[in-house]
C-alpha cells in the first residue's frame, strides 16, 4: 500500500511502533501508534496521517481513510505519495475515473522531481529501476507506491495504443483479442523461469496460486490474496484493479468488447497455469466488470 516506510531515522518510538504494527496486518494498532506519534512529532504530519489513512483503508474503513489522506495532501510539500494513497481509496469505493486522476496528479509531482522519468513507460518496477540514476535506485525500489504510478502510466498508454489501433485499421476488440492471446502464449515461461528464482517448490494449485501471487506483488499487477490452499484446488482474490480502472476512466467500457479485461485476465492466468501443470486451468467466478467488488477465481488440477 501507499505509505511512508523507508526515512525511518528521526521518527518517534510511537511511528516506528506504527510502521511495525503495520507491517504486522494489525493496523488496529498501527492507527494508535499513529496517533499517538502526531501528538509527538510536529515535524511529519503528513507522513503520519498518510499512514493513518493507509491503515484505515485496510481495514476498510474509506471515509476516514479519505479525510486523513486529503489531509495529509492539504499540508504535504511533497503530494506524491497522498495522491497515490487517495487513488486507492476511490479505487476501494470503486470510483475509478477519481482513482487514475489522483494517480495521474502523482505521476506529474513525482516527474517534477524527477524529470528523467517524465517520458518514460514501463510495465515493470524492475525497468523503472534500471532507468533511474543511481542515487535514486535504492530509494525508489524501496516504495511500493512508484509500482502503482507506473502501471497506471503504461496502462494507459498501451490501451490509447490499441483503441488508436482499432480506430485507424477499422479492426475490432475481437481481432485484438485473438492477437494478445498469441503474444501471451510467452508469458507462462517467464512465471515459470520466475518460480524458480523464487525457490517456490511443486507444480500442484498452491504452488500456482504462490508463483502467480509472488509475481504480481513483483511487477505492480494486482495483489493476490490465496483465500484457500490445497493440492487440487486453489483459490486466489484480486482486490483493486488498475487495469480496470484504467478501462473506466477511459470510457473504454462503454465501447462493445471493452469489459471483457477479465477475459484477457483469465487467459494471461491459464498461460502461467499451463507452464507450471499442464493440466492445470484457472477459471473466474466472480469479477469487478461483472459487478463485484473484487474478481476470484479457482485454480483446478485435472
């Protein structure tokens, strides 16, 4: 998530506490710690209520997550980092078209400080960092958030490509499907070459569901959460999807084709499936262009 977890020297015991908690998944506490460090320390509130608002969005309480983001917004010389986190937060609420605006505003401040970046497009953090000067390479490796600004970025660009595609050879959404399923036959061997860095054993559903979770927290992808764990059948939970917000904030659902991301999903999934167990497959039974809130799905063995 978006929060301030690195400049750690000069913090208060009650922030590091905070960020400790965090870490932990009890964000219950983290949100006292907090508190507690705003009493504390006059020099960072904004980081603090960042972080607040961090804390509550994890435990899904939006309305106060939003009032210590735009806050901390209010009164940050540097907005970056509060507009990432206010994009998650409509995201969350499932205001997507707020969510990429927000993302964008963070985008243009952090390109501001760091103009070698401002014409740059990339699809992994992993190329972000190869394209940054030095003095920055630990720094920005060490920020999830810079994750986020980049794929949205690249998202954007990469679909303005295709409906430009589209409109110029007077194609449709179907002969563009049939044309990324060809180009992500490629995808299952890099997951699987992956997998083994990773030092993640077997070839069974969890085994799947941990090399395609693992990946996605790696490139920027959705977060992955295993809800069930077994051998046989595997079940995975995709919450906040950029992609999809992406596709909103364009109008791009509007157009006939458009929401069928999941489809895209489902066969980007059973690519990397099929790598690791041929007889393995991944099917949806919930997703956010379906009306959900989240999209799910089962990996099946057999």
């Amino acid at each position: 998530m978006a929060t301030y977890s690195l400049d750690k020297i000069g913090w208060s015991f009650s922030m590091r506490m905070g960020s400790r908690c965090a870490e932990k998944r009890d964000y219950d506490a983290s949100i006292q710690h907090y508190l507690q460090a705003l009493k504390e320390d006059s020099n960072n509130p904004a980081l603090i209520l960042n972080n607040i608002a961090d804390s509550y969005m994890n435990i899904n309480q939006l309305d106060s997550a939003f009032c210590q983001a735009a806050e901390a917004l209010r009164i940050a010389q540097d907005k970056t980092l509060p507009y990432v986190t206010l994009g998650e937060i409509h995201q969350a609420r499932g205001e997507h078209e707020k969510a990429v605006e927000c993302i964008r505003q963070a985008q243009e401040k952090f390109e501001e400080l760091m103009p070698e970046m401002k014409d740059a497009l990339f699809d992994s953090i992993e190329e972000v960092i190869k394209k940054l000067p030095v003095r920055e390479k630990f720094e920005v490796v060490s920020k999830d958030w810079v994750r986020v600004i980049f794929l949205v970025k690249y998202t954007q660009a990469n679909y303005q490509m295709e409906k430009d595609l589209i409109k110029r050879q007077k194609g449709s959404w179907k002969d563009l499907m049939e044309a990324k399923k060809i180009a992500l036959k490629s995808i299952g061997q890099k997951y699987l070459a992956s997998k083994e860095r990773l030092g993640i054993k077997g070839n069974d559903a969890v085994s799947i569901a941990k090399t395609y979770g693992a990946m996605s927290a790696i490139i920027g992808s959705p977060k992955v959460k295993i809800l069930e764990k077994g051998a046989v059948q595997s079940t995975i939970r995709m919450l906040a999807c950029w992609q999809y917000s992406v596709i909103r904030s364009m109008g791009l659902d509007l157009e006939p084709g458009w929401l069928n991301c999941a489809y895209t999903c489902s066969e980007y999934i059973n690519n990397v499936a099929k790598a690791i167990n041929p007889a393995a497959n991944f099917e949806f039974n919930s997703t956010l262009p379906g009306g959900c809130s989240f999209c799910q799905g089962v990996f099946n063995i057999g």
